[in-house]
C-alpha cells in the first residue's frame, strides 16, 4: 500500500481518483488547491502525488518548480490536464514530471502510470550502511536475514512461540479479504476511540468525508460503535 496526493481543483475528479486508488488498496489523500497541497506534503512523505496543471490559484507547474527549487520534490508525481499544450507538458517533465495523463484519464493509463511511479519509488538507491554496524559471526552461522542467532534459552525457560495470525480468511479473493481486514482495522478504532469519528479520522488518516464513504462502503455499523462506546 502507498501514500498517494491527488491535487485536483475539480470535485468530481479527485472523489473519482479517490475511490479507484482506495480500491486499489492505497492510502489517498486530496487536495483541491496547491495551497491545501502544500500543506499536505509539509506534513506529510507522499509515495507519488498527481498533480493537476490548471488551478484557479497556483498552477501545478508552479507548483512543481517550488517543490524542486525547495528540495521537496522527493517523490514521482504524475501531471494531468485536459487542455495542457505539448510544450506546457515538456515543461513539466523538465522540471521533474515523471508523466502526463491527458483528461479524460482512462482507468487502465491512470493505473499503469499509478504503478510506473511506485515502481521508480521503489527503485531508488538505498543508502549503504555504516562501516562496523555487522551483527557478530557466530559458530552457528548468520540467520537468513543477516542477524546473529538468538541465544539458546535458560533450562526451564517457556519456550518462544510464533504470533498469533489473525483469524482472516485468506483463501479468497483478494478485495474480500482486503476488504474483512478493512472492516476489523475500522471497527477496533471506533471501539478504542468509543465510536468518535473525529478522533477515528485523525488515527487513520482519512478525511471524515472519506471516513464517513469508507464506512458506508465496508457495511460497518456506526450505531452499534456508538453503543459500545458508550
């Protein structure tokens, strides 16, 4: 799952990339100016971000070039216009656009883009480890991820069990059990949080109006959390 910024001036186009990203099991978050956008990525380290080019206040190439002349530009981010010119598009590539969708965005380009980007996030170099952090040879030989093997434990110690799994079904589709997860990760904190939706939201990092549709959507039921909570 990603963290992903959608900047869009345009209601109906940031709930539509809204609902497929979340489908796609993502973490999305909205804006609708570049002022909302700029606060957003102040607070917070987006995996990519789309970015509107035509906006009533700041537009999203403007946008873009504070973001690479402040060093924030960290992330991939994916232009989208419907009246953007091909020189308004290598303008924005220039500066550090890793693609440009033209509206109206097709399901399978804005997926394909979507996942491009991950995929160059990912990508990046890992900074190497500093000299003389090595986990010490043993007689037994490193464990497979590279870490000492555990000491053996006292006579008369309990032995170490495994976690516990949730009790998830995992033989089915995907959505579904992506979907039973959701649907528990969502019950727990309106329980912990005795059914508040304002402190449910800033727990999960969704915007109330996205709570509210998140909730609808997975079948939760807000009266019974109220009641438990009480």
């Amino acid at each position: 799952m990603a963290n992903i910024l959608v900047v869009d001036d345009e209601l109906g186009i940031r709930d539509l990339l809204f609902e497929i990203l979340n489908d796609e099991g993502h973490a999305v978050e909205v804006a609708e100016n570049a002022a909302r956008a700029r606060e957003l990525r102040a607070n917070g380290h987006p995996d990519l971000v789309l970015l509107d080019i035509w906006m009533p206040d700041t537009d999203g190439v403007t946008l873009l070039k504070e973001w690479s002349s402040s060093g924030l530009l960290t992330m991939p981010v994916i232009m989208m216009s419907g009246h953007a010119t091909i020189d308004t598009a290598v303008e924005a590539t220039r500066i550090g656009a890793m693609a440009f969708l033209e509206k109206p965005i097709t399901l399978q380009k804005l997926l394909q883009a979507v996942e491009k980007g991950l995929n160059k996030a990912a990508a990046k170099p890992v900074p190497p480890k500093p000299a003389g952090l090595a986990p010490p040879a043993s007689a037994e030989g490193p464990s497979p991820l590279g870490l000492p093997p555990l000491p053996d434990a006292p006579a008369g110690a309990a032995p170490v069990t495994e976690p516990s799994v949730q009790p998830f079904d995992l033989d089915v589709p995907l959505r579904e059990a992506r979907d039973a997860f959701e649907k528990a990760y969502f019950e727990f904190h309106l329980a912990k949080e005795q059914g508040s939706m304002t402190r449910v939201a800033e727990k999960t990092g969704l915007e109330r109006t996205h709570l509210y549709r998140k909730l609808k959507q997975l079948g939760v039921d807000l009266s019974r959390s109220k009641r438990s909570g009480a």
